[in-house]
C-alpha cells in the first residue's frame, strides 16, 4: 500500500481557549465562527486578531452574517471579509444558495473577489443545494476555492456516506479537484471508510467537547482523531 497523505483534522474554535486546546491535541486547521446557535456566523475582528496571536495553525474564518445559506446583505460580506483581509486573515470559509437551493453565484463571486486569492472552504450549504454536481461545475473556475466541507446530506454523514464516497471517486474531475472535507454529525467509527475512499480531511465540532456548546474544546478529544487518523 502506498503511503498516504496526513489527514487534515479541522477542529471549530469560538475563542482562545479553544484555538489553544484544538492546538495541543493536533488540529491542523481551525474554523472560526460565533453563536453556533445559528450553525456558526462570522465572528468578530477581535476574536480573530486574539487566536491568531494564540496559536500557529492555519485559521479559517467563516463568512456568515445570518441563519441559514443564503446571503443576505452581500454589501456587508464583502466589507467584512475586506476587515478580516486587513488584519490579517487569509483562509476563509463561506457559501451561498438561492431561494431555489441554486447557487448565488453573484454573492460569492463578488466576496471571492475581495478575497484576492486567498484559499476558502465552500461550506455546508451544498448538502442543501438543488443539484451538488451543477454547483460544482459553476464554482470550478473561481480562484483559491480548495475544499468543500460536506456530511453528504444535510441530515449528517450517516445519511451522507453514499454521496461522499461516490464524490471521492470523482476527485480529479472537473467540479471535483478541491478536496472532500467530512463534517457533521462525523463520528470516529466514520472514519475507515472514509479514508478507505482516499478522503483525508475531516471536520469536527461537538465531537472535540465533551460539555457539548456550553463547554470547551478538549486538547484530549482532539488527539484521539488526530491517533484515529493517523492510524
């Protein structure tokens, strides 16, 4: 068997506490959000600033100003994701639909813009999407687009799996060259099957903090999938 890539482990942070216990157990990257309430909106210039300072890892921040996937003010996405530029940030995450579960192209490619190049994650939205393929194959030109992060249903990656295995085989084809990135509702015993797929980069959020939202990420929850993966 030849020898496969490290898998990327993305672990959500809110705050510092997080970003350095996320960190400690092994997170490569960390996706930051505010109010998970509302499945995790952009959070503030600040918060940012302080977990860059805090930790080494790749931060990804999430651009999301309201509940739900579509865009709202596109005016206000844009001039958010130009502060985050400004002090610093330069990994994000975002995705937008329409009303009819199509993609909003004109909101991401005005924010995409503001982004100059930067590398980003198209979010969840694409598990509700009306066609995952045609949203594909229209964001397949935008630049710095890398990863889509996907349960393969918006129900979770147990209702997913089917999709995400059939997308994995795809990997190379037009729509399909940004990475398989797994999360929500990923538990460990998830994982075989998955990186027997030749998927290699997983998301959690709940899954690294045993209090649930109400408590902090757990460097030791985290080095668990960071030993699981690296099996």
């Amino acid at each position: 068997m030849s020898k496969r890539k490290r898998a990327v482990l993305e672990v959500i942070a809110l705050g510092v506490e997080d970003a350095v216990a996320a960190e400690a157990g092994g997170a490569d990257r960390l996706e930051l959000v505010t109010d998970m309430a509302a499945d995790g909106l952009t959070p503030a210039v600040e918060t940012f600033a302080g977990i860059r300072a805090a930790v080494d890892v790749s931060l990804r921040v999430m651009l999301r100003l309201t509940d739900g996937f579509r865009a709202g003010n596109t005016d206000a996405l844009v001039r958010v994701a130009g502060e985050l530029r400004t002090a610093g940030a330069d990994e994000f995450v975002l995705g937008f639909l329409d009303e009819h579960g199509g993609l909003d192209l004109d909101a991401v490619e005005r924010i995409v813009a503001e982004l100059d190049g930067c590398r980003w994650t198209f979010h969840r939205a694409i598990d509700r999407a009306a066609d995952r393929d045609a949203l594909r194959k229209q964001l397949a030109e935008l630049p710095g687009l890398d990863a889509y992060l996907t349960a393969g249903s918006p129900a979770g990656v147990d209702d997913g799996m089917p999709v995400l295995l059939t997308e994995a085989a795809r990997r190379g084809e037009p729509g399909y060259e940004p990475e398989v990135m797994v999360g929500g509702g990923l538990r460990l015993d998830h994982v075989p099957p998955l990186r027997a797929a030749g998927i290699d980069a997983f998301h959690i959020g709940g899954a690294a903090r045993p209090d649930g939202w109400s408590g902090p990420v757990s460097a030791d929850s985290v080095r668990q999938w960071r030993t699981i993966l690296d099996a």
